[in-house]
C-alpha cells in the first residue's frame, strides 16, 4: 500500500465513523506564540480541547504536517540514528471535542489496524499510563489483548527514548495520560518491549499514540481538569507504511526511496544505504514545507532552526563530496512525492528553490574553511574526548556552525562537545565587545557596541539553540 493509500484510507475510515476530514495547518502554529512549530494533529484544535472556541463538529480528522526540531519535542539529534524518526512527518489523527472517550478511542483504533489495514494482532503491543486501570481493563476486556502484551508505563523522565505515557504538547497546554500501539518488526532486529532496559532499540516501534486530553498545565505547573475529557490520537503516516510496505525503516518506504535516490544523484554518492542520504532526504522535506509555511533562514527563533536544518543538510551533501550547491534541487523530486496531497508545495515550488539556492550559496564558502579547522581539532582527537569550547565559538562565530551541526559531526566520531566552554568563549567576545563599545563611545564614536553584542546572545538563548542529546515521549 502505498502513503497516498494509506492516507486516504485512515481519513476515509474516520469520516465513516462521523469525523470531519479537516485540512492540514501551518507548521508555523497561528494560536500559540509558545509554540516554535506544529509538532502534532492536536495544535490547530487546542483551543477546542480548552473548550474557549466551539465548531459545527466535536468529531475531526487530519494528516497534519508536523515538525519536532526544537522547543519541547525534538527529533533532530535522532535523524540518521534511529529508523523511525524525522524532523518532518505527517501525522493522522482522529479527535473527539467532548464527544467520545476512552472506549471508542480504543475500538476505532484496533479496527483500523487490523480490520482496515489487515495487521496481525499478535505483532500488535500496547502500553497504558501506570494508573489508568481504565484503558487497561478496555485493552484486555474489550479488545481481547494478551496480558503479556499489555505494559504499565509511569512518567520515564531523562530516559533518552523511552516511553512516556503522559503526553503534553509543550510546558503548557492540554494534556493528559495515554495509550500507544506498538508494532514488533521481528527478533531479526534489536530492541525489547517498552518499558524494559532494552526499548532504546527499533523492534517494537510505537505507531500510534491516543491521548485521553483531561488537563491543561499552566505556567506554574499546575494541573486543572478541562471542561469536557476529550480525545487525540496521532500516527505517524511514515511509521505505519514501514509496517504495511514490509519494511522496517521508514526510510526504506516508497516516498523516502524516492528522495534517497534524487540526493544521491545530486551528490554523486552510488551507495544508496550512506546514513548521509537519508539525513538529506530527510532535511529537505523539514526545509521545504518550512520555506512554503513562510519561515527563512534567519539568526533567530523559527528562522534559525531552519537555518541549522539546511547546514546540517549541506554538510551531509560535503561530506559525500558535493561541495557546490544541490540540496536545492531536491525541491522538484520532493514536489513529485508530495505535490499531490500539499498543493502549496507545487504553488511555492520556485520561491523554495530560490531561498534554499541562496543560503547554500552563502554558507558553501565558510563551510569548506571551517571543515578544515574541524578536521585539525578532531585529528589530535581519541573516542570519548571533547572538542573545546574555543573551537566551537570560532566555527560558531566565523564559520557559521551552528554548534548542534558540529556536535553531530564529532558525534559519528564520538567525540564530546565542551558546551561550558563554549559558553565561557561566548562571554568573553561579549565582554570584550562591550568593553570596546564602551571605549568607542567614551571616544565620542557612534559604534553600537551593546547592540552587536546581543545580537550574538539572543542567538544563542533563542529557541534556535538545541543541544540537548535527550528527546521527550
Ligand atoms: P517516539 O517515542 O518514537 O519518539 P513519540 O512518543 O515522541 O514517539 P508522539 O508524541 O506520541 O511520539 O507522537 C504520536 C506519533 O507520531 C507517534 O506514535 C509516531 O507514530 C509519530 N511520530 C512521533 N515523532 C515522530 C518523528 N520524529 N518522526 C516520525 N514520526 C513520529
Ligand atoms: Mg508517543
Ligand atoms: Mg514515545
Ligand atoms: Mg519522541
């Protein structure tokens, strides 16, 4: 079955069951400035959730375009490493404003698995939130799922992957405990069932997770009951076509294979399982909807991520030995894959173009001069040491590295990062710079030396800056 199929199929099942089939939002989420961008089905619909707007439905259903690249849910130090994560994914859904809970929640999701899309129950797992004897009398009553098959999860804080059964959108927001579903690829791969020490692992991947949304977290931290439960489930549309494509990766479905193929005829590479392909096909999807949604490449915010997505990008397209530009010609092959289902692809087509073109252009030069610097640095370097932090400001405030892009390139070395370094680097330019600001305006000049200063700071403290190895969910 191919993603366009399986799309349809989840859209049209749910609008059988009364849902209104609702259009995708903008990664650049309209109600919530909290919010660096969509990073799920749920965020066009908070307000209904909160219950401060109403529509003529209390049942929808989506494929929402989502990134999780910064801010509470960020996948971007997990791209290349694991086989179910991007930055850009789709994510379907099927909501309920006060309508139906906990019970259809869980029938509608089994019946579209393993009666639509034909999946066997014995690969089927499922995880509750530890004191939701609720969703686990449902599982086991109702469905008829093994108790082996059915796992108690708690909130696993600072595990790197592991389960969360407690979902939240960002700090605040609505929120509640949930369900997942988790599909078992098979003992040929490795990784243990959630919840145990080996879950880090790809054989069982979650594919989709419903919400019972009960909550909204304030800024204190507080937890008040919403109006009316409500529920919100989400999928990933990459994950759930591994499964029924019969492969194990999502980047091994139709849709990836095609954009593999386009970046590596773009950057010569012949070896079609090079990890820097898929980074790349990966990179340009995140960009380009990013781009369509109005976002450039900036210093700041929304604009830097981006901004550090199209290095990461470029210097994935280096080090296969492209060193001119090319990830901008990705945008056509992805307008092929994806045109169809995002017509404001195919209308923004050549904008994309140009603004990928031209930050390329501009970074090509400070990136073959910093990879030199790196690639000294590293080579006085062993497994398990760390790059220090005056190497990291220069290639930071000379090259135009953002740091992540270069821990990720000391990472496939495993080589640490010496952030509090960096930071130490970071202050002294800043107080050199105001000292010399201070000197020139005493001096009578008109040079704006606090301005250039924080220039630099909010750079580093806006919600561009992702360093963290950690992911939450
Ligand atoms: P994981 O634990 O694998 O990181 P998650 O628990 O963070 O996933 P949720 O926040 O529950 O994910 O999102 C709902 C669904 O969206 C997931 O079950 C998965 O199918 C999909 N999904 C989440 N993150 C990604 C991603 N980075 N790339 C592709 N699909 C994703
Ligand atoms: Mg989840
Ligand atoms: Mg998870
Ligand atoms: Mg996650």
């Amino acid at each position: 079955m191919k993603s366009a199929e399986i799309r349809q199929k989840f859209l049209q099942f749910f609008e059988s069951q009364g849902h209104t089939i609702v259009p995708s939002s903008s990664l650049v989420p309209g109600n919530d400035p909290t919010l660096l961008f969509t990073n799920s089905g749920m965020v066009q619909f908070k307000d209904l959730f909160l219950g401060t707007e109403t529509r003529s439905y209390k049942r929808a259903t989506s494929s929402q375009r989502s990134v999780r690249a910064g801010g509470k849910h960020n996948d971007l130090e997990n791209v290349g490493y694991t086989a179910r994560h991007h930055t850009f994914f789709e994510m379907l859904g099927n909501f309920s404003f006060g309508d139906y809970f906990k019970r259809e929640a869980i029938q509608y999701a089994w019946q579209l698995l393993t009666g639509v899309y034909g999946l066997p129950k014995e690969k089927l797992w499922v995880t509750v939130y530890q004191e939701d004897d609720e969703a686990y009398a449902l599982w086991r009553d109702e469905i008829g799922v093994p108790v082996e098959r059915i796992i108690r999860i708690g909130d696993n804080k600072g595990a790197r992957y592991a389960s969360d059964n407690f979902w939240q959108m960002g700090d605040t927001g609505p929120c509640g405990p949930c369900t997942e579903i988790f599909y078992d690829h098979g003992p040929d791969i490795w990784g243990g069932p959630p919840g145990s020490p080996e879950e880090d692992g790809d054989r069982y991947i979650e594919i989709w997770n419903l919400v019972f949304m009960q909550f909204e977290r304030d800024a204190a931290g507080t937890l008040t009951p919403l109006p009316k439960p409500c529920v919100d489930t989400g999928m990933g549309l990459e994950r759930i076509a591994a499964v029924l494509q019969h492969v194990h990766s999502n980047y091994e479905i139709d849709l990836f294979q095609n954009l593999i193929k386009a970046a590596a005829r773009e950057t010569g590479c012949t070896d079609l399982n090079e990890n820097s392909l898929k980074v790349i096909a990966d990179h340009i999807r995140a960009c380009s909807f990013l781009i369509v949604d109005g976002v450039i490449p900036g210093s700041e915010g929304r604009g830097y991520v981006l901004r550090r997505i199209i290095r990461r990008a470029l210097r994935h397209g280096y080090n296969l030995g492209q060193k001119k530009p090319f990830f901008y010609r990705l945008v056509k092959d992805l307008v092929i894959e994806m045109g169809e289902a995002y017509p404001e692809l195919v209308a923004n087509q050549s904008r994309v173009e140009q603004v990928l073109r031209q930050e390329e252009e501009r970074f090509g030069e400070t990136l073959e001069n910093g990879m030199k610097i790196l690639d000294v640095a590293l080579a006085g370097l062993k497994p398990g040491q760390a790059l220090d932090g005056d190497t990291l400001f220069t290639l930071y405030d000379t090259y135009g590295f953002p740091t992540d892009l270069t821990a990720d390139i000391c990472r496939e070395r495993e080589i640490d990062v010496d952030m509090a370094g960096f930071e130490v680097a970071m202050k002294r330019q800043r107080d050199q710079a105001r000292a010399a600001g201070k000197f020139k305006q005493s001096a009578g000049l008109s040079y704006d030396g606090a301005k250039t200063v924080f220039v630099g700071y909010s750079e580093l403290l806006g919600e561009g800056r992702v360093t963290a190895l950690y992911v939450d969910g």
